[in-house]
C-alpha cells in the first residue's frame, strides 16, 4: 500500500531525520539553479538552508540524549 508509514512517538528522532533529508534535498536542488544562474538570492537561500540544518543538527541531538535516558520498551 503506497504511502503508508509505521506510526512513531512525537519526539522520535526518526522525524528530524527526514526533515534533514528534506533540507538536504533543497539544497540540492538550490546548487543546481545556482550553477544554472548565478544569483545572491539563491545564495541566500543556501545559507538559509543551512542555517536550518544547524537547528536540526541541535534537535537530533536532544531527541538521541532522549531516546538514549528512555527505558527500551
């Protein structure tokens, strides 16, 4: 069954990890124009990109010190 996903915990890092993923994708996608035509606001855009990877970066830190003082179930 097309799009269908193991439902997970709110905190799990399994999230952040796809946001990552996705950001990483972006930024991809932003090198491609980028060398297509030069511009600062794709330039920007990056920074911006990565200014949100450092956040995540941050987060899945906090959710794996979580996960790891969580008691296995």
């Amino acid at each position: 069954m097309g799009g269908y996903a193991v439902p997970s915990r709110e905190d799990d890092p399994v999230h952040t990890v796809r946001t990552i993923g996705r950001i990483c994708q972006i930024i991809l996608e932003l090198r491609e124009e980028y060398v297509q035509r030069p511009r600062p606001e794709i330039l920007a855009q990056i920074d911006q990109r990565l200014e949100d990877l450092l956040a995540q970066q941050e987060q899945l830190r906090a959710r794996m010190a979580a996960s790891s003082q969580r008691p296995e179930e």
